[in-house]
C-alpha cells in the first residue's frame, strides 16, 4: 500500500534473533543507493540485482565488511541489520530498528556517530537510533575486539569489498538457489528445501528486461504445491530464461493492485489460512500513472452459463497498454462467435446451439478481447 504497488510477492528467506524478538532477511536489501542488509555470508544464496541500465541478473555476491581501528589493526564483522548470536561483531542502523539491542555485563555496544566514537557500553539501556550513527556489537566473551583497539572520540574506518559493483545497482534482493539456469534445471541446487510446498519464484527472460513473479499455493486441498525442480521446469514454460528460488511455505504471498479500483488485494491463498509477516518483499510499481488510449478490453459475462436460444448480457471492460480502466464505446465494436452458433447483438449474447462458447470483441482502433 505504502509504495502504490503494481505487484508484490514475498521474498527472501529470514532468520529470526530470538533474544531480541526480531528479524532480518537472509541475504540483502538494497535499494536508494543503500545496504539496507547485507548480502547473505558463504555461497549458496543467490541474489537479485538490477543495474542502474535496467537490466535484471541473479548471481552469488562475495561481500565483506571490515572495520579498522587508529591503531591499524583490522577485522572482519559478521554483517550489517542482521539477526545474529553476536558471536562475531555485527553492525546495525536505523533501518533495523528505532533502538539498539541494549547492552549488559556479557554484551557490549559501541556508537559510532559521523565516524566517530561516541560511547562504549556495558549494562545500558538500548540507544535510540538516528540517521547520523550506528552502532557495533558483540558478545563480550566472543568477541573483544572493539574493547581492545577503541576508545571514546577514535575515527572508525569501515570497508567493503565486494565481487558485485554496487555503485551501478539500481536494487538487489536476497533469494535461494537458482532454479533455471540458461533455460536448463539444474540437476542439484545450491539451497534446497525439498518436498512439494507452496512455492515463490522469480524470473528473467534472456534479454534480461522481463520478469516473472510466480506464487504456488500448496498444503491445501485444492493445490498440493510443487518440487524445486517442478518450478524451475514451470517458469521456463512460461518463458524465463533464469529463474531463483524464493522463500516459501507459509510467506508465499502474492497481491495485486486491481486496476479498477486501485485497491491492493491478495490474490493467492497463503497456507497459513491468512499472510504471514515476512522480513522482505519484491515489488514492482508502475512508472505511469495516467490512463491512454484502449488498448486491452475483456468481457464479462453476466452469468457463468446460459440456456440454448435465451440471452445473456455481457459487458465490456477497458484498459490502456498498462492496464489502468479506461472508456469503451459499445456501439463501435463488433464480434465473433466460436464454439456455438449464435450471435452478439448490442450488449447481449443469443446461443443458438449447446456447447462451450468464445465471444470475441474488436474495436475500431485494433483492440482485441484478450
């Protein structure tokens, strides 16, 4: 709701920091020229990027952050806003919380403010978090290194080194293992979470300009779910080239704006019986925002089924190249019947033999019923 979402699914997997009672997603979050989270650790976790240019690629991004003292000793920390023992160093902003974890006689904090240290703290109240700091911490146990080379007022010197220029990404998300590889499933995956489960997925076509967002419902009924090797098999049928995948289960989620009312509505059937909170989610949102010229129309009948040589009314709806509603003269278009004998006239459908019938509507411009 808040972004004016054209489509959004569920994301990246998630771990949660039980001691704090929050989250972070797996792998990263980037976005406005910012790592919001950082890419997942190790190599088994794909990530989505897109360039500053518009092209779409998934790959296994190698990112460390490294944090050096005035002394020139240096050291590896685990990440930025992520759920963790603190067994390592690890790094957290306002974007993971408005306050920080707090600290006590066996976990320690330091604020770093514009680059500077601010405050080392043992038994503290959490701190709260603005723009302008960060703060480090760590299990005193574990983990001494910022105890033994800082101390109030040094300059902190963080690094990044990174397989992935960051610099020319637009966006990149968090995701699993890769599903469709150069139109082939792969035999093994990197990240597997086996069994038949509701499912999300993301692809991209060879050209690396479309997408495809994909939810299976499953645990139901109505939809048993599909493998990973059934999901990379589906999104090449629909016409990826690559495709990851995404957290499933329970997140499986997908909603779409309806292009009528402009109301965000959740269009599959979550197997939790209703949408479970996630630690992120992967959008796309549309450019335009005015309505064109009609260039998709689609007919609703007003009735599933009608009766050989009756009528049924049939409406026609309207839409410019993006789908947003726009005006139909009725008067103007013509038809076609298929299936069944019977014919249009204004507004109304006349069957006159039995069977499974397509009405297709034409409009002067060259809009076509789809």
């Amino acid at each position: 709701n808040s972004y004016d979402t054209t489509v959004a699914i569920n994301s990246d997997f998630f771990n949660w920091d039980a001691r704090a009672g929050r989250g972070s997603p797996i792998g990263a979050v980037f976005f406005d020229q910012k790592m919001v989270s950082s890419p997942a650790a190790g190599s088994n976790m794909y990530t989505i990027m897109q360039d500053l240019g518009g092209n779409v690629f998934t790959d296994i991004i190698d990112y460390k952050i490294y944090i050096t003292a005035p002394n020139g000793n240096r050291k590896q920390i685990a990440g930025k806003n992520k759920a963790s023992d603190l067994s390592q160093i690890m790094l957290f902003d306002k974007n993971f919380d408005s306050k920080s974890m707090g600290s006590s006689d066996t976990q320690h904090e330091m604020v770093v403010r514009n680059g500077i240290v601010e405050e080392i703290r043992f038994n503290s109240a959490p701190v709260e978090m603005t723009d302008d700091m960060y703060v480090l911490t760590a299990l005193t146990d574990w983990d001494c290194f910022l105890i033994d080379n800082f101390q109030v007022g040094d300059e902190v010197k963080l690094e990044m080194e990174s397989s992935v220029d960051f610099d020319s990404l637009k966006l990149a998300a968090g995701a699993g293992a890769k599903i469709l590889s150069d139109g082939s499933v792969p035999a093994s995956f990197s990240h597997t979470i086996g069994g038949i489960n509701p499912r999300t997925a993301f692809g991209i076509s060879s050209d690396q300009k479309t997408v495809y967002l994909a939810v299976v419902d499953g645990r139901s009924g109505s939809s048993n779910g599909m493998t990973m090797s059934e999901l990379g098999a589906f999104m090449k049928a629909v016409g990826a080239q690559n495709a990851v995948n995404l957290d499933g289960g329970g997140s499986s989620t997908f909603v779409a704006k309806n292009p009528q009312s402009g109301a965000q509505e959740l269009i599959n059937t979550p197997s939790d019986g209703a949408q479970r909170k996630v630690a992120a989610a992967l959008a796309v949102t549309s450019s335009v925002k005015n309505a064109g010229g009609l260039y998709h129309m689609k007919i609703v009948p007003d009735g599933e089924n009608v009766f050989q040589n009756s009528s049924i009314r049939l409406r026609v709806d309207g839409f410019d190249e993006y789908y947003f509603p726009v005006g139909v003269d009725t008067d103007t278009l013509s038809y076609t019947v298929s299936g069944v004998e019977g014919y249009v006239e204004g507004d109304v459908f006349y069957p006159q033999s039995a069977g499974m019938a397509t009405i297709t509507a034409w409009a002067p411009n060259g809009a076509v019923t789809d």
